[in-house]
C-alpha cells in the first residue's frame, strides 16, 4: 500500500512564529487532506488539497503531486494551533491513508 | 461542514462484555468509516461502508463488525471485548462535492477495556 511520510515528528515554537510541515508519499494520489487534531482528539479538515495551493487565513498548503510531497504553512502561530497534525493521502477508492502526524506546541 | 456524532464519549467496560459503539450523521453522506487510534499514533482504517448494505473491512485487521441499513447510522459492534481492544474510536463520513471528497471526523469514543 501507499506510504505516508511526515515531517519533523515534534515540533516546538515561540507564538507568532512560522513552521512548515511536510508530507512525503510513496504513490500517485487523487485525494489528499490535512487534519488538525485537538488535545481533546477531535480531528478538524483543514484541506483537500491533492495538487496545487489553497489558502485559510493564517494556513496555506502545496502540494506538488509530481513530485509526491506536500506542505503545510502555519504563520504567526498561536496556542491553539497545538496539536497534531496529520497528511493522509487516497487513491480512486476513497479511503485514506495516515501519517504518523506531526506534534506542535506552541508556548506562549 | 458535517454534523457527525459518536456515543458514548468514554467506555469502562470488562473483558467479554458485548459492546456497540454509535456512529450518525445529519449530512446523507454515502461514504462512511470507522478508524482506531491509540495515544500518539496515527489512524487506521477498520471499516468503511460506500453505502446501505454495503461494508468493507480496511487495512488493519480488526475483531469488531459494522452495519449500514441506515444512510445516517454506521454502529461498530465488539461481540466480546478484550483488553487488547482498548482505544480510540473515530467514525468519519464524507460525500463528493464540488471537486472534493472530503472526510468529517466525529469526536471518536475512548475505550477502555479492564
């Protein structure tokens, strides 16, 4: 099956700065999403994004399918964006794949 | 956005029991599934259903069941409950529309099993 690669695992900022976040994938993808998950485990849809760029407020993200990798903009981050965030990449079949996701605290 | 809705939150229960977790949703998306998670790891797909009647297992082996005879309704059964079964439970729905096939995460059930 399709791998999903995210990077870095843990991740810790000042707020009001800047990250990146990436995903490697191992195939070609028709759906690809990026998730929030919330200290309490609730699971937000932030992007479907299998190729191009999108942006919501202060997140942005790239995919760039040729290439099998995308990433996630956060800028001036704030407390609450902790959490976990997780790529999770599908074919024709309409089920997902996850990556391990990647843990970001934000301290103010 | 999917109104998606899992009962209980939170489950004690002892091993052998029979338990049914609830899954519903408002939104008459076709497209359903259940995932499980354990602290710090990521998701994996249990089941899915692409509509009434039909289900499908995922990728990770799993000793529970589902049913879908409602479009709104998809409830994971455990006929005898076992420490090892201890996790977390999300269910998911999602519909394609207007170029995207998005999944919608209910706030998941957290199993524990003594």
């Amino acid at each position: 099956g399709i791998q999903v690669e995210q990077s870095p695992p843990d991740l810790i900022l000042q707020e009001g700065a800047n990250s990146t976040l990436r995903c490697n994938f191992s195939d070609s993808v028709n759906n690809l999403q990026w998730f929030h998950q919330n200290p309490w485990g609730q699971l937000i849809n932030l992007f479907y994004i299998p190729s191009g760029t999108k942006q919501n407020g202060r997140l942005s993200a790239t995919t760039v399918a040729t290439e099998r990798y995308s990433l996630l903009y956060i800028s001036s981050s704030q407390t609450t964006d902790s959490g976990v965030y997780f790529c999770a990449v599908g074919g024709s079949n309409y089920k997902l794949t996850f990556g391990k996701g990647t843990l970001l605290t934000v301290n103010p | 956005e999917a109104d998606i809705y899992q009962t209980p939150r939170y489950l004690v229960i002892g091993t052998g029991k029979k338990i049914t977790l609830e899954c519903s949703q408002t939104m008459g998306h076709d497209k359903m599934y259940w995932y499980q998670q354990d602290p710090g790891m990521e998701l994996h797909l249990i089941h899915y259903s692409y509509g009434v009647n039909s289900t499908e297992k995922g990728d990770l082996s799993s000793e529970s069941t589902v049913s879908r005879i409602r479009t709104e309704h998809f409830p994971l059964t455990l006929e005898s409950a076992r420490p090892s079964h201890t996790s977390q439970y999300l269910c998911a729905s999602s519909e394609y529309s207007q170029g995207q096939e998005t999944q919608y995460f209910g706030p998941g059930t957290r199993l524990l099993v003594l």
